[in-house]
C-alpha cells in the first residue's frame, strides 16, 4: 500500500484488479511508487508485469471548485494524439463511483526520458543543446496554439467571451478561499488588473495553463520534446496566456521552491532573452508586435501566486501532495506578488 498522507493510501491489491479489467494489456501490478514532484493531483509510476504506467489522481479532502480535473486532462490528452504536440498515451479514466480507492484518477503510457527541473540547464554542457532545448519549447507551445480545436472535438473546452476576465474571476475567488493571511501586494494586484484588462481581441486557442520546463520530457539523447505533461489547467483562452507565463520564468530568481532565469546570465548559457524567445514565437504564428504584455505577464505572477496558495491552504488543511514544498510554496506567495507590483510600477 503507497503511504503518505493517511487517506492518500491506495489499495494497491484492488488496484491492479482494476487496472488488469479495465486497461488493455494490463497484468500484475508489482509496485506503486509516488512522485514527490508536482503539488496539484497526486502521481504514481506503476511497476506491472506488463510494463511501467502512470497514474494520476484528485487528492483527498475538501476541494475547490473546478479544481484537480484529471478528467479533463485525460480528454485533452486524447484528443491531442497523433498531432503535433506530443503527449502520452492516454489509457483509461475511472471516475470517483468506479475508482477503487474512493477517487477519480487516470491511467497513461510512462514515458522515459529527461526532465529538467532547473531552467538554467545546468546538466547540459553545449550552450547550443540549451538553446534547442529552448526552441523546441517555443516551436511546441506555437504548434499547440495552431491546432484546430473544433477538428480535435475540443470546440467546448472553455466558455466564450473575455478569457482574462474570466480567469481573474477564477483565480481571485479561489484566493480568497485560500487566504491565510493579509498580503498586501496581492491586494494591489488584484485591483490593477481588474483596472488595466485588455479589450477582448478574439484570439482563442487551446492553452495548456503550466506550460514551462519541467512539464516537458525531452528525448534522452537529443533536445527533441517526448512528451508534454500536466494538462489539468488546459482550456480554451488567449494563447498569450500561456507565453507570458513561460516568459515569467525570465523574471523570477531563484528562489529555492522553483527555479527563475531572472540572476543567470543567459547569454553565457545559450538560453534566448525573453524578448528572442517572444520573437521567435510571433515568427512561427505570424503575429505582429504584442500590446499589453506587462498586464500578461502581471497577471501570469497573480496566477501563480494564487494556485500556491491554495497549494498551501491544502497543507494545512493535510491533504497536500507534498506538506513539505507546499509550506515553502506557500512563504513565496508574497515574494511573487511583490515582483509583480514591481513590474506593473516599472513597465505598465
């Protein structure tokens, strides 16, 4: 049985009854081994007599609302087979009546390969590999904003109409639920960019939602994308979203919990500055120059400030994936709103 957090065990007997009925070709589960990285939906690697699988889960406890959609993710990830974006092959989903365990979860392909948790690189040698690496990630996210989503069956993903007002609905209200203490940059931030939205310009695509580094499995032996991973916050929105919050990762240092691109010297490195990484993008979509981006990116940091949040809150309420990094995650909210503030007083 895996254990972790009490009521995230996994009766890993009934389990691979489960699994050996209901995915074909599954036999003999041997092991159930948790991911210690990610902090939203718990993730397992499953060591069967068949071969290696992965399996993701809702966590336990009280969520918020539209939270931990694993059956989102499943659908997109099928729906994304055999195109351009590269994701795991998605096997079988078990809502919370079927699941044995009490929660709804989903089974896809293991796919082996590299995953770099620090976006500086610093296991690869060749500043020209690190500058590959970086534009597959470019030529990946263009491809995924070019797909037709009424051809994959996506057309009613997401809602119409302003998606950054939607989303600073979403994530303003999941905050507030999550709100431990008084922060008064989030505050500011929060009423910036209710202040400074940009008008509604049309521009819809699928999005991923978390798209940066180590959500990606490259190839062992060449800067080539395997798999993209973590597609829980996908929905239909402004592509812009997801570049700016890539592009976030250029502005935040390190600060422990996560890794930032904003104190290395990235031309020393062979990794593009934002402004090359954001040309290379509009190359490959045909786009002209981008108005509004300090409000993107701002609210890029008031996003991320608040998932890690509700990260925390999960922490101590104990039923968080990880308590340890969740409590750490959680100490950084205000250091994300502080460069935030800083930004928008700067650029905007």
């Amino acid at each position: 049985m895996s254990r972790g957090i009490a009521d995230q065990r996994i009766d890993e007997t009934a389990l691979g009854r489960y699994l050996e009925a209901h995915v074909d070709g599954f036999e003999g589960l041997r092991r159930l081994v948790k991911f210690q990285a990610g902090q939203s939906n718990p993730t397992y690697r499953i060591d069967a007599a068949s071969g290696t699988y992965v399996l993701r889960t809702k966590p336990p406890g009280t969520l918020l609302k539209s939270a931990h959609r694993v059956d989102r993710e499943f659908k997109v990830m099928q729906a994304l087979a055999g195109t351009a974006v590269p994701v795991p092959v998605a096997l079988h989903l078990a809502s919370d009546r079927d699941s044995p365990f009490g929660r709804m979860f989903f089974v896809m392909d293991y796919c082996d390969g590299r995953i770099f948790w620090d976006p500086a690189l610093p296991e690869i040698d060749d500043p020209a590999e690190r500058a590959a690496i970086y534009d597959a990630m470019n030529t990946a996210l263009a491809a995924l904003h070019d797909l037709d989503t009424q051809a994959l069956g996506l057309e009613d993903f997401g809602r119409p109409g302003n998606y950054f007002e939607r989303q600073l609905m979403r994530w303003s209200e999941q905050y507030r639920h999550s709100k431990v203490d008084q922060i008064d940059d989030m505050e500011t931030l929060a009423a910036w960019l209710a202040d400074n939205l940009p008008p509604d310009d049309g521009a819809a695509s699928l999005v991923h939602g978390d798209y940066r580094l180590d959500n990606i499995i490259f190839e062992k032996a060449r800067p080539q994308i395997r798999a993209i991973l973590d597609w829980e916050l996908s929905t239909l929105g402004h592509p812009l979203a997801d570049l700016a919050y890539q592009c976030m990762q250029w502005r935040l240092p390190n600060l422990g919990a996560f890794k930032g691109l904003g104190n290395v010297d990235r031309a020393a490195l062979g990794i593009p500055s934002e402004a090359d990484y954001v040309r290379r993008y509009r190359e490959r979509r045909g786009l002209g120059e981008i108005d509004h981006w300090p409000f993107y990116l701002a609210f890029s940091f008031f996003r991320l400030a608040a998932i890690l949040q509700g990260v925390y809150k999960r922490s101590l309420d104990g039923n968080a994936s990880n308590p340890e990094k969740a409590a750490i995650y959680g100490r950084n909210v205000p250091v994300l709103a502080g460069l935030a503030v800083e930004l928008i007083r700067k650029e905007a």
